[in-house]
C-alpha cells in the first residue's frame, strides 16, 4: 500500500513537471499577450495576419475616457489598460514608410462606429540575429469606414523595442 502511494506521487509529480515545461515552452513561443500572428494562407483569404492584445479597463475606474456627443463616456474594451482580451483580424499595408492595418472583420473590436486604440507594442517575431521584432501601434480614436465598416489604423512602425508599455 506504501509503495502504491509513493508511485502514486511520483506520477503526480512527474505529470506536474511536464506540465510546467510545457507552459514554458508555450511562454517562449509567445512572449507576449500583445502580439502579431501571422497565420498560413490559403491563398483565398485577403488577410492572414492577426493582432492580439489586451485593452481596456473597468468602468467603475473610469469618469469617461471618449468624447461623444457632448460628454465624456466610457465604453468597455477601449483605451489604456489590460482588462479584456481582443483580437483582430488585419491587412497590412505598405507604402514607402507609411504602415498602415485596416480590418478585415467588421465587429472584431466593437460594434460601435468608432475605437479608441491606445498606445500598443505588438511583438511581431524574432530575426535571423535572435532579435526581437515589435509592430507599434500609436494611440488613435479611428471611425469605420462609412462603406466597408471597417477600421483603419495610420503610423504603425517596427522596432527592435516595445515602444510602448502597453498599460
């Protein structure tokens, strides 16, 4: 019976430790929960990058952080802070040094006609040097475009740094 119980809590133990190595493992794939995925494409679909991030904050912490109609408001899942979890199928686009990301689903990060950003540093990937590579999105209130409701955010740029806290 006191064996039984001994190899018992080595199974546990064991089972626990390969647990562990494989959240770790998992951590080091994705070193932040602000990141860029890139998915594989089909070849059909006009989008194959994903942001993923945390945004927002509570109400109860907030006396109106978006100007709308009038007034300051607050609306959940917008703005600085790190209270919900959002991710956001994109387009990437390129023109001379001016990157720029347009969504691709239309009610991904809200259903209201606007977004308030913050300041976000996406972790993008790491180079052949073991460097990591960071997309930055600078804060911005963006409004869906009035014929494919979609939103389009202006003066992304890569670094080798987090340019922002992401707070």
């Amino acid at each position: 019976m006191k064996r039984a119980l001994t190899l018992t809590t080595l199974a546990v133990i064991l089972l626990l430790g390969s647990c562990k190595k494989e959240k770790q493992n998992v951590e080091s794939y994705h070193p932040s929960p602000n990141r860029v995925i890139t998915l594989p494409s089909d070849g059909k679909s006009l989008s194959n990058t994903l942001f993923v991030m945390s945004i927002g904050h509570k109400a109860e912490n907030c006396e109106g952080c978006i100007w709308n109609n009038g007034k300051y408001i607050h609306i959940d899942c917008m703005g600085p802070g790190s209270y919900c979890s959002k991710s956001v199928a994109v387009v990437l686009n390129e023109v001379g040094s001016d990157i720029t990301a347009t969504t691709t689903d239309t009610f991904g990060l809200t259903s209201e006609d606007f977004f308030l950003m913050p300041d976000r540093s996406l972790y993008y990937e790491t180079d052949v040097n073991n460097n990591r590579i960071y997309l930055n999105i600078p804060g911005q209130l963006v409004y869906r475009d009035r014929t494919t409701l979609q939103f389009t955010f202006t003066g992304l740029f890569f670094s080798e740094r987090a340019a922002f806290s992401n707070n």
